[in-house]
C-alpha cells in the first residue's frame, strides 16, 4: 500500500472516531444539574431560569443578552464572561483551570 493510502486510510479512521464520539455527548450526560441546565439553555432546549447556581444563571443570561456579566459575583466567572463577549481578557482571569478554558475557546 503506498504511503497516501495509508495516511488516507488512517485520517479515515480517526475522523470517523472523533465525530462518532462527538456525537455522544450530550447535555444528558452532564451530572451537574446545574450545568446540565446551563447546556440545556445554551443549546435553546432549556431555561436560564431553572439554573440554581445564581453566577452560572447570571452568564446564562448574559450569554443569551438578556443580563450583565456584571451580575456575576465571582470575579473569575465574571471575567471570563467579559472575555466571552469580547469585552474583556483572558489574562485577567485568576483560576488557571478557567484562564485555560477562556484561551483554548478563543481558538
């Protein structure tokens, strides 16, 4: 087998698992309740309202323009939430785990 077969063959491959297992996931599988009804509410099959966490309901609402990052209590949250509507920076955020999260999104 020539060399552009097998990396045809192996791209195949590799596309057919990322995509299978994309398709997988779902907000069902989310065991937070919370963030369940976040994914819910982004993906319009769901409610901000019926998120219990006030700062998660808060970027909810601001996310779908109708609330204020400003609104968020941690300043963490409410700086990603900035970075998320372009009013804001990644580096700003102080909890390396969500800084992470906010820089590989803005790719």
């Amino acid at each position: 087998m020539n060399i552009m077969k097998k990396v045809l063959i192996c791209f195949a491959t590799l596309m057919c698992c990322v995509s299978g297992s994309a398709f997988s996931q779902s907000c069902a599988s989310i065991g937070d309740s919370d963030r369940r009804a976040y994914c819910y509410a982004r993906q319009g099959n769901g409610s901000c309202a019926s998120i219990g966490s006030s700062d998660l309901r808060a970027e909810c609402y601001a996310e779908k323009g109708n609330g204020s990052c400003a609104s968020i209590g941690d300043s963490d949250q409410r700086a990603y939430c900035y970075a998320k509507q372009g009013n804001g920076s990644c580096a700003s955020i102080g909890s390396s785990d969500l800084r992470a999260q906010c820089y590989a999104e803005k790719r």
